[in-house]
C-alpha cells in the first residue's frame, strides 16, 4: 500500500507517534503542525486521507477542514478528525469520521483504512 496521508497535528510528540505507526502500517506520511499548513500541503500533494487535529494554532482544524471541502482539488478528500475535546457537532457533512484522543494505534490505522476504502472509486482498469 503507497497511499499519501495528510497528518496535521500541533503536538510533536503525539504527530511523531501517529507518523510511525501509520509508515509502520504500509502509508506514506506527509506532515503539517496547523491548518495553514494543512491547506497548503493538501492543495499541493493531493493526499489520499487527511488526519486532521481540531484544536491548533493559526488556523484551527474545523475552519481548515471548511476550506479544503469548498476547494475543487480537495473537496473530495476524506478528512479524519481527531481531538481530546469533542464538540457537540461532530460536522459529519465535514469529517469521514472522528477520533477522539488518546486512542490506540489501531484505531487511526482502521479509520485511515475505511476512509480510503470509501473513496476509491471502483477499479475496472
């Protein structure tokens, strides 16, 4: 599996263990620390999922989730959210699913997997 994960995550420590575990898993990890980053790098290299924090600095993930789903080139992309303090509103029209901190490797490494499964179009080629 060579498919390009997005991670936007302002804490080092927990961006570093969420990288490893999906490199470990078969993804290849592309990193940004806040959602100016995560725009810029999602419009730049077109990831397959996007595993976004909530609460960062700059730009928070919700409002960069907002601005990759009004743009043409990453509108379709899958966001995941992840976050220790859920809303109410977990914005479903936004998030392909949402994770609440902590949580095990295995849970990010399933939900990165379903988002994909979900939007891959069938292949006949």
């Amino acid at each position: 599996m060579d498919r390009l994960v997005l991670l936007v995550e302002d804490y080092e420590s927990a961006r570093e263990l969420y990288a490893k575990c999906l490199e470990q898993a078969g993804f290849r990890v592309a990193l940004a620390t806040n959602g100016v980053e995560a725009v810029d790098q999602a419009i730049k290299l077109q990831p397959a999922v996007i595993v976004m924090d909530i609460f960062m600095p700059r730009l928070d993930g919700l409002e960069a989730t907002r601005l990759l789903k009004r743009n043409d080139e990453t509108g379709s992309i899958p966001v995941i959210a992840c976050t220790a303090r859920p809303p109410a509103d977990k914005h479903p029209d936004l998030f392909h699913a949402y994770l609440t901190k902590p949580f095990l490797p295995n849970v990010l490494i399933d939900a990165v997997r379903n988002a994909l499964a979900h939007s891959l179009p069938d292949s006949g080629s």
